[in-house]
C-alpha cells in the first residue's frame, strides 16, 4: 500500500488558498444577464392576477416571465413544484415572478414594479394538522404527480411518503417484554449554513441544447431532473461542475437553476447567471426536516430489547423536493443500531406550507437517532443499568439481521462505543456540573445506485481520473486520486482528477449519502483493472508471454515470478505504439446484489451495500443560573472499514460534530406564521470558535469486503449521534432531560424550574 | 445505413451561425492579462544586450521577460526553437522579449521602453545557397538538438532533414529509357489566411500545472511539446480546445502558447491572453515552404515511365517546427502516383533566415505535385502522348507496389482522371484563347498514429462521445457523430460532442494529414463495439440467451433469429441498474500493421495506412494583353474511400481548391532581405468572389478495408494538383509554361514577349 491510509494533502488545497478556484458563484460569462425572482409573502394563497407590464418597459430588462408563462415543473421524488408558482403560492418565499436583466440593482428595480394580487387560503404549519382528514390540502392534485417508484404517497392527504418496517410482531414483543417505555422527542427547522450560496449560470445555444454551470453534489441526476422537466432528452442538458462552498445536502436537485434556465432559454444564446442572496438561501432553497419521533420499547429486565415501535414525523414543507427519500432513509434505521426482533416503524413525510425540507448531512438519521438515543439512556436509567451496557448488550455485530432481513458485514459498532466511552472516561468518577453522556447510531446509505470512471493513462504514466464526483469541500478529489494511485500503480503526482461534467465524465448518481468513496472507488478500480488487462495485453507480446502470466502494478509490468522480466508502463506504451501511445480504461460499479425494500414491510435483503457505525460521548459542564450548556469535549469513534485519508476522516469527523453540536445547542430557523424571522447569519446562531468543544476523532476500521480496499464512508453519519449524546451527558450533569432540539438555556432553566416546583 | 453518406447539416452550424460558439480568441477569464512581445528587425543578429528597465517600471505591467530570463526552448521534430530568442535572432518577427500588462496598449507602451542591442551577423535567403558549404549557419549546435527519431539532420550544414528513397536502381533506368526530361520547378512562400489569428489563454494554478486555452489542431501533441519544454510531466498540462476559425495547418504545434505559458508560469493564478495581430500571424508563426524541385524521368517512346529522380528543396525558414516532416511526407509521394521501377528521391529541409515554415494543407504535396504534374504534360508533349492518355497507361492501381514497397488498397485514381477529364470536356474542340489542363497526385496519411474515443450511453439512450478530433471548420464533430449513430444505432440528434481537452478526452494524434475520419471514426467504432458487447451481456440474462447469441444495433438488443425478442437500449439499461443506468466504453485505434520508413532507403511497407487519390481539370481563359489568367472551371475527381457526409466532402473539397486557385495565380508573399513586405489582407491577395470560377466537385468512393465504413480521408489533397491543373491548361491555351508559382500576369507576359522573341 503506497498510497492507502496515507494522510496526504488535499489535492486542491492551493487553488483554493490563494483564491483560482473556480466555485459556482464564481463563473462568469460575457455578455451574461442576472436573473432574480420576486417571492410569495404568503404561506398559501391564490394567484389572482400578475400584472408585469410597467416591470417589461424598464430599461436594462430583457425579460419578465411568470409561472403560466412556463408551466414547467420539476421534482425528484414527485414532480410537484413548479418553476415559478402557477396557480397558488405555497409557502412563504416560493418564486412568482422571474427578471432577467442586465444587473441585478435592474432586477430588483422590475421587481419593484411587478404587481401580484393573492387570495391568502388557510395554511397549515404543524406536520401532526397536517395529517388530519380536515386540513388544508397543500397539493389537491398528488394523486396526478409523476412519482418514483420508491415513494408511496397518500392522495387526498398531506402525507407525501409513507414508508413501513414490519418485523415480526411488535405486539406479541410487547406483551412478552417486562417494560414496555414510550417517549416523543422533536427537532426544530435548521439550516445547512454553507458558505457559498447557492448559484448557477446558464446558457442555452441556438438548438435549445442547454448547459449549466453550477456547484451541483448530483450533476447527472440534476440533469435529470431538468431534462424531465422539459420534456429533453439527457443529450440536450449539460451540466459543468464548479466547487460548492459547502453542501451539506443543500447543493443537490435543482436550486437556482430552474430560475436560470427558464430565463435563458428565453434568451437564447445570452448566459443568464442566478445567485441566492443569503436570506434566499434561508427561506427558499432547503432545510432540515423538522420532524416528531415517538418511540416505544419493550425490554426484559436484564436490558434486551425485544420490541420497538417508532412513528417518525418528517415535516417536510411545500414541496417534496427529497423529502420522500429522507423520510425513507431515516425510517430505514429509526429502530436503532440494535438486534430488535419485533419491529414496527411508520415514516412519514408530512407536507405544510412552510420553506421546503431535504437533504441535510445525515439525511432524516440525525432525528431519529436524537429520539431513539435519548430513549435508550431514558430505558437504561428506568432500568438501572449503565447506559454503555446496555448499548453493548444490544448493539449490532457481524452476521446480525436487520429488521428488514439484511444480514450485516462489517460492523464496528461495538468497537465505537468501547473506545468511544474509553476516551471520554466513562467509568471515571463524576465532577460537579458536568456530566458524560454517549450515543450511537448507525446509518445506511443510497442503494442500489451506480458510478462510473473513464482513466486515460499516457505514454509517460500521466493519468487521468474521470469521474463525477462532486468536491464538495469532503475531499473526494484527493481520495478518489489515492484510490486511483493504489489501483493503478502509479505515483499521486502523476494524476489529473477531471471536474464533473455531464458531456464528458460518466454517469454518477451522486455525491451523497456517504456513497463516493465506496461507489466512485469501485468504479476507479474497475476502471484500473481494465487498464492493466490491456497493459498485460501489450506487454505480453515484448515479454515473450502469455497476458495470464502477467502482473501489472506499481508502474511495472513483470512476468509473474520472475520480476526481472519487466517494462515500465511507459515502455510498454511506447515499445507498442511509439509517440501518442494510451491505453483507455473504464469502469461502471453498480452492486449487483443490491435489493429496494418491500413497500409494505420494508423487507430487503441488501437495501444498504455498506452501513456506518458510530458512537459520540460528550462531557459537559451546566451553568444552573443561566442554562447554558457548555460542550468540553466530544469523542467521535467511528467505524469507517478502511481510511483512505486519515487525516480527511477525522476532518469530516471534526467538521460534522460541529455541525451536530449547532443543531443541538444553538440553531433553529425561527418562523412564525410560515414566514422565517431569522433568514441570515446575525440571528440564526451557529457555534463560532468560543463554542468549539476538543473533538477527539477515533477512527475504527472493519473493512468492507466490496469496498475498495475495504473502504465505507463516513461524511453522513458524523452528526448522527451527536445531540443525544449532549442531551444525555445534560441529563447526567443535572438531571434534566430535553425532549426537544435545539437544547437552548430557556428550555434548561424552564426544564430546571419545573423539576424544582 | 441510417447515417453514412448521408449529408446531414453541421452540428456546429447555429451556434456558429448566430455568435455563441467560443473560438481561441474568444476566451475571457477574470483578472486576466495581456501579453505582447517585441519583435527582431534582423533577419540574423547577435544580441548584444537587453534593457527592459523602464518597461518594468511602466503602471499596469505586470511582467517583462527576455529569453535570457527563461532559457525555453521547444520543438516538435527538432527542439530548437527558444521561447524567446537567447543569444541571437534569425528571422525578422522573432520574439526577444515579452510583456504581461492589463491591456494591450500598456503592453505596446512597455515594449517601446525596451532596448535592444544588436549585432548583425551575415544572413542566407535561399535555400539552395544555405546549402553550400561555406553559407552562414543558423543553427551551429545542430548535433546537440533533441530529433525526432524519423528526421535526419545533417550536423555542420543548415540541412534539417535529408529525406530519401531508393527504389530500383534510376541509372540502369534511366540507361534503358528511350527518352530523359529533366524540368525544375518552384514555389513562393504563402500564408494559411485563416480569418482568426492565433491565440492563447494561459493559467498556471499555484502547484504550477498549466492550463492553456486554444484553438489547436492537435491539444496532446501540443500538450507534449509543451511539457518536453518544461520538462514537466503530462499530467501538469492541460489544454482546453475551443473552436478554431480557419486552420489549414497554421495552428498546430506551439504559437501564441510559449509567450502565454512563460508569462502565466510567473503570474501564477493569473491568466494571460496573447493573440498575434495579423502582422504577427504573416511574419511569425508559419508559412508554407517555397520549394526547388527537379525532376528527371525517364520513358519509353511509348509512354512508360522507367525511371524518376526527384530533388526537392524545401525552405523551411529559421526554425525546424514541422518542416522536417513536410519534407519527408512530400518525399514520400515526390514521384507521383505513378507506377515507377527506378525511383530515387532526395527531399531536403533547410534552415534559412525567413520566417519559419510548416504544415500547409497538403503538407509538402502540392509543391512536388506542382512540379510532377507540369513535367507530366512536358512529357507527354515532347512524346506526342494524349496527357490524360500518359497518366492512365502509368497511374497506381488496386495492388500495385509503391516505390517504398508498400502493396496498395482502395486505388481510386484511374477512375478520377477518367471522370474529371470527362467533366471538364477533354476531347471538345479547342475555342481559342482558351485551354484544359489536368493533373492527379496521391497523398499519403500520417502513419502510425493513434486515436482514443470515449463512449457515454445514458439510460434514455442519450449518448456522449469523447475523442480530442478538433473542429477546425472540417465538420469534424458532424462526420464523427454520424459515425458514433451508425455504429451505436441510435439517432444523430441524441449524440453530443465534447471539444477535446486533454484533462478529458482521449488521446488523438492530430486533426491533420486528413486522419480524423479514418482513426477517430475506427476508435469511435471500437468503443461502440465495447459498448454493444456490454450491452449483449446485461440484455442476457433478461432475454434468457447468451450474449454471443445476441444483436446489438439500431437501439435495440435482439436474439439472432428472433427479432421479436428484444429490448430497446433504454430498457436494457433500466430493467438492469434501474435510475442511474449507463455504459462505458472505450476504444483506441492504433494500425497494428503500420510501418515506418527506412532511413537510407525509404522502404516501408505500410508507411501510409491509406492513400488519397484526386485528378483536377482546369479550363482558362488567358488575356494575352494584360497576362492575366482566369479560370473558368475547375472539376475534382475525389477518391474519399466511402463519403460519410458527401456535401461536407464537397465542402473540403470547393475550399481546398480555392486555396489551390490562390496559390496557383495570386497569392505571395515578398520578401526583402527577410522582411515580408506585404504581412496584411491589403497587399497579400487572396482571390475573391470575383475570381471564384465553377468548381465541380466529383466523389468517388473505393472503400477502404480499414476505414470506418470503408471512409478514408479529404481535406487535405484537395488543392494537390490544383496549381499544376492551372497550369498545363495555362499552357494548352496559349503555349507559355510557367515553372515558378504564382503565375502572375507579369510572368505570363514576359513568357509570351520571350516566346516572340
């Protein structure tokens, strides 16, 4: 292994250092137009009339576009939103009316004098409303959706998925257990705060062929969905990949590009360029699914669990956009990293007419586990046994089943939570004020799905890696490279790695879901392994030998055996073909033992081809007078099968429990009748360095026999455990147990005030 | 046959047509600079001195840089050409010193500070006279240059490629001829013209990997000439191509390149864009070779050519850039495509202190042809031998052996000379004042080289094609879609064409010597072949076959025998991996069989894995009072193998002939002890409208074996005989022979007054 396990520097650490990194709201294009739009002041209303005349006459405008101007809708998991609204608004914030013109004051300036009269209708905010048989239908049509086949609507209702595990009989497990404990736990709406707000810039030639620079995390599926919704075949959309400044979940499906591209393709020929300003970003692109958790476990006195109900309410706003999936990953896993044998689970994604939820680092995970970990201290107390214990005694391991059938490999849960618990001094006598408290989860990832890799090696042992990984800040880059070093035999130094772009590099579901390192480095190493074929194939001839007796590895190509019989890559190339010479590879990974689930039961043998582990333990000291929890440190032991990059994991791992450490302690998007009261970075909070706690990244490898060299994931799932973790070292500090995030001081002290009264 | 000969429309033809293409000069980055640099007035000078000190000291520069500061030095058959000039200049336009600034104009004022300090040292013109011994050398250090392994520099001389055939043995045949003629002929020195000058945009990121946008016609040879300069690996360049707006040859190798990458490599993270005025382009980047050639034949009373010697003269100006390979790839052909058994040529390259000369359309052909095709028609009437009679009793057929061995395949010349003869009305009867003339060539294709593809297929059957073929106005990307259609079967209008970039597409040699249809469309066919293999193997398992009893065509995926039992693409893809769907194939075409040429003798026996044959007939109109010539038809007999697109052939061909009208009667460039004196589209004359006679374009197809659907190739013969056409009906009409192209009116007045004489 040169290459592997190797803490090597971020490939594009210099460019963007010294700023010649290309980010999406960087790219700009002569003679390009500015785009914006002028967004609904209701939660839920008619559209009486758009009056855009006086906005067309001014000067520097070339173009006013409504929604029936268009008609055009787009959705990934149900086509349900429109690119501008059409008949009705449905949140606060949703676009009405787009502008494109020459700058953006120009833009504002039309939208000024844009007059839209609304018929407000009743609105609803609370998912749990939303459910009832008599609340205002946000989508009256969901029964016409186009939906993937995935996602099982309720037509007539609110709910836009419903997504099920039954497993044995929960029934017949509660009755046999000796406990029977139920809690609710709820998360408010957070935001995924990337630096870089959401941007792209679109162009659309003569023939309608439309392309699209943008910072996308998927930019086939985007293609996808924008070419669905238009009615194009996927030749006639090109997107070209920039750097995001921070994703998180935020940069995936179709953001400013509707805006754009509806602008553009009116325009054809003009670049038509669409930032969100941040208060934009807040309200009108996605946020975390605010959700309601209830759990209920049966246990026998010496702490198994023998039954588990959870009933998971994702709030997921106006429109689906991946709420479905969200709610379905978070479903999937909402009985916890546990050996259950009864198990019931009801997912829903509710919609309200409120910003629009999706995609969020961990993807619907972190709400169930906050639930499903404080309920297990919640047990282990009631119990009286140690909360670790109890973990260990449950806790998934090789060989296991899931409650959907799955039979687990690779499992290093258990490891995390010794070494998790280990690290934060777990068995250590207890300080005054402070307390420790630790949780696990574990997490799925997008399955089945399929990446692909072009590799081009040149006469002199240059390599080109083509793939479409999104760098997204992960890494995934300077990962993919090592991979692609190992796999080939060849020096990091010697490959370029190609930015995704849909006319060029292959197909790539996305950079989600944990998925690229396991999915992109499997196609990487097909790709390698059919360039060494064809390396084996050429030598042979110049070897005097058969290709079987070949090896090819470490920039060499020798008889097997006999070592001294050997080329370079370089040689080989050049001995065959003289100047010019390449050999081309390619590579599609698609898991062919992969399963869905059973829509009815979730039943699925391989719905996950890899699962990550982790358990969090934090220590933290409360300030009684004021409520403020102070986090000291955070252990992050996380179960990874192979790092490729240290370095970069324990990074992912630093930089997601900072993001759960906000979610649990400070953020929270403040709304009041739909309408967000904290869209931009002075009111929402986020942990600044004063609030960092010392994170200790533990990483624990259990290789994955699929994975390349054993490689899993790890971005998602570092948040995961995070807020129970906190909650409940909150709860071994002072007693208190908060059943709602974010734990701010109001809650501590009220919470503190009425176990006092 | 869905899309092979068929005359489809351009695929670039409306972004071209409405502006949004982006060609070289087109490119825009933010924060970029310009970059000028300062020319030599001496054709041959020692520099005594540079002070670029009030330059430096000028607002807005941002950089000033002498050859002395870099030391650069490139090549691509001899490395000999500096960045900047080193020690001394040797032809008037050399670069000495360069500028970066924010405009151009700064840059004119910096380089108006610079003084340079000059020794003239003696200076050779003419070729024939560098080569004698005692002629000033240009290049004293020719034995320590790096060479290209098929050039033969002769060290100590201005000689930088001896090129030579041997071939049976000419004294014995020219002893047992009945009749020995021996003519000289020459050529001037002409420009490409092509309308956009050249340009380049360079960036160098903070590790120092370059990123040069152009308009090249060859990114990975030019990326390799780049990185040989450098001595950095391949992987640490990287060209973007963009449209080019006119080639002809002009813009391959490195032009614009050297000023921009030396200025960016010490302005890193800033780009540089240097575009060369017209001026520029005329006197400093490349003009075709004038030529010197004789030819001595001799024949049997009755019209049988026993034997050729050919010496052709090639002067190739001050640096060798592709000279040497014009030089030999003219050799190659130097004693037409006729049957000869005694055949000796000596083709020289030789250096002068003139501006550098290079690839041309047609690449040293036209000027040998121009004087074979002349002394062809001498013969004829010095033999009382019909002219087209003479050529038909010698001319190359199906399985004849070349004069360097090779045994020949797909031979459609015969049937060129009869139908061009035929088209331009051989045998009518004489009007006065008017005559026909008629010459043929054969022309040779680089060999070996090779070509990659990249093939995307998409889940909806969309399709993504990668090769590095650059469209330089030749229809590049339209003949190689319709290739990629036929050979996938899917429809034309659901391909896509990526431009090449090196960081993405697949090697390829070149988009010259008429190559591109040929090993492009062979390498696009290889991997739709890979593809179709893949897709047999996934339709298997759900038609219940084995994949070697499958068809894969025409977008869909069928049992041998039972058609009905087949999946269309889509459906393959989608019933297999579901969403997500895709294939990835690769193909790269390298001519297994191919062959060089032996050094001392030429012998090779597929030194050209294909041969392109074309007759032209020209009928002229010649005033005797002014000596102006027009012509009033011109007809072009085309062996292309198989037309993939027959219009776009007819398109390549009505352009070369129009440079082929141009270089015959009006274009020319003057020179004054090495100065142009005529470096601008006001005194350098290209024909016009006005001058544009009927061209009759005429396909005629002999499919080639190995070509794509039998296709070979077009562009660049098309002006090969053109000249000599001209100038036997020039001779038919009024009796004057022009030996020194271009036939002015003032030389065809002075022949007519020394004929009365």
């Amino acid at each position: 292994m040169n290459w592997i396990g190797k803490s090597v520097s971020r490939l594009d650490a210099w460019e963007k250092a010294v700023g010649t990194a290309v980010f999406g709201i960087d790219v700009k294009l002569p003679g390009m137009l500015h785009g914006r739009v002028l967004r609904s002041p209701h939660p839920h209303a008619r559209i009486r009339h758009i009056d855009v005349t006086r906005a067309r006459k001014l000067a520097g405008v070339a173009l006013v576009l409504t929604g029936k101007d268009l008609g055009l809708i787009h959705g990934e998991s149900i086509k349900d939103e429109p690119f501008l609204a059409i008949d009705k608004v449905r949140y606060v914030g949703e676009p009405v009316v787009a502008v494109a013109a020459v700058d953006g004051e120009t833009c504002e300036e039309a939208l000024d004098l844009v007059e839209v009269e609304y018929e407000p209708l009743p609105a609803v905010f609370d998912p749990e409303a939303a459910m009832q048989p008599d609340a205002p239908l946000l989508h009256e049509r969901l029964d016409q959706y186009e939906v993937m086949g995935i996602v099982t609507p309720v037509p007539g209702t609110n709910i836009a998925n419903h997504f099920k595990i039954r497993w044995g009989d929960v029934a017949r497990g509660f009755a046999e257990a000796d406990e029977v404990f139920e809690d609710t736990y709820s998360t408010g709406m957070v935001q995924h705060a990337a630096i870089e707000p959401h941007a792209c810039t679109a162009q659309v030639d003569p023939t309608g062929r439309i392309t699209v620079w943008s910072h996308n995390d998927a930019p086939h599926r985007a293609r996808k969905e924008l070419a669905d919704a238009l009615g194009l075949p996927l030749s006639q959309v090109r997107f070209v990949n920039c750097y995001a400044g921070g994703n998180f979940g935020s940069k995936g499906g179709l953001k400013t590009e509707p805006t754009a591209v509806a602008l553009a393709l009116r325009l054809k020929g003009k670049p038509v360029k669409v930032v969100w300003s941040r208060e934009e970003v807040f309200t009108s692109t996605i946020v975390r699914h605010p959700t309601v958790v209830t759990v209920k476990t049966g246990v026998t006195r010496d702490g198994r669990l023998v039954a588990r109900e959870v009933r998971a309410i994702y709030d997921t706003g106006a429109y689906a956009e991946k709420g479905p999936t969200v709610c379905r990953q978070g479903g999937h896993t909402a009985s916890g990293p546990y050996n259950i044998p009864h198990v019931k689970v009801d997912a829903y994604c509710v919609y309200t007419n409120k910003p629009i939820a999706g995609a969020f680092r961990g993807y619907g995970i972190p709400q169930v586990a906050w639930a499903y970990e404080c309920h297990m201290d919640a047990i282990a107390e009631r119990l009286g046994i140690d909360a670790v214990d109890l973990r260990l005694r449950n806790c998934l391991q090789e060989g296991d089943v899931t409650c959907t059938g799955q039979r687990l490999h690779s499992v290093g849960l258990k490891e995390s939570v010794i070494r998790a618990a280990e690290a934060i001094g777990w068995q250590k006598p207890k300080v005054p004020g402070r307390g420790r408290g630790l949780a696990c989860v574990h997490k799925n990832t997008k399955t089945p799905s399929s990446s692909g890799a072009f590799i081009k090696l040149e006469e002199d042992g240059s390599v080109s890696v083509l793939t479409s990984a999104a760098e997204v800040g992960q890494g995934a880059r300077t990962v993919l490279a090592q991979i692609a070093a190992e796999a080939l035999g060849v020096p990091l130094d010697r490959i370029s790695m190609a930015m995704a772009d849909t006319d060029f590099t292959p197909y790539d579901a996305s950079s989600t879901s944990s998925r690229t390192t396991f999915h992109v480095g499997n196609a990487i190493a097909l790709a390698a392994q059919d360039v060494h074929q064809q390396l084996r194939q050429i030598a042979a001839d110049l070897l005097e030998a058969n290709p079987e007796d070949l090896v090819a590895g470490d920039g060499r190509v020798y008889v097997k055996g006999s070592p001294e019989r050997a080329l370079t890559y370089s040689q080989a190339l050049k001995k065959t073909m003289g100047a010019g010479a390449s050999i081309l590879g390619r590579g599609f990974y698609y898991p062919k033992d992969a399963t869905g689930m059973d829509n009815e039961t979730g039943y699925g043998e391989n719905p996950s081809v890899f699962w990550m582990y982790c358990a969090h333990a934090a220590e933290v000291e409360v300030d009684r007078e004021t409520g403020q929890v102070r986090v000291l440190k955070l252990v992050a032991a996380h179960d990874v099968g192979k790092a490729i990059n240290p370095q970069m994991c324990e990074q992912q791992i630093e930089g997601g429990v900072l993001t759960g450490l906000g979610t649990t302690l400070y953020e929270w998007m403040i709304l009041k009748d739909g309408k967000v009261l904290n869209p931009n970075f002075a009111d929402y909070r986020l942990p600044t360095a004063m609030e960092q706690p010392e994170v200790i990244p533990i990483l624990v490898e259990t290789p994955h026999r699929d994975g390349p060299f054993g490689a899993k994931g790890v971005g998602e799932v570092t948040l995961g455990p995070t807020s129970a973790a906190i909650a409940n070292a909150l709860y071994d500090a002072i007693g208190v147990r908060i059943r709602d995030l974010p734990i701010t001081p109001e809650k501590v002290l009220q919470a503190l005030r009425g176990r006092s009264a």
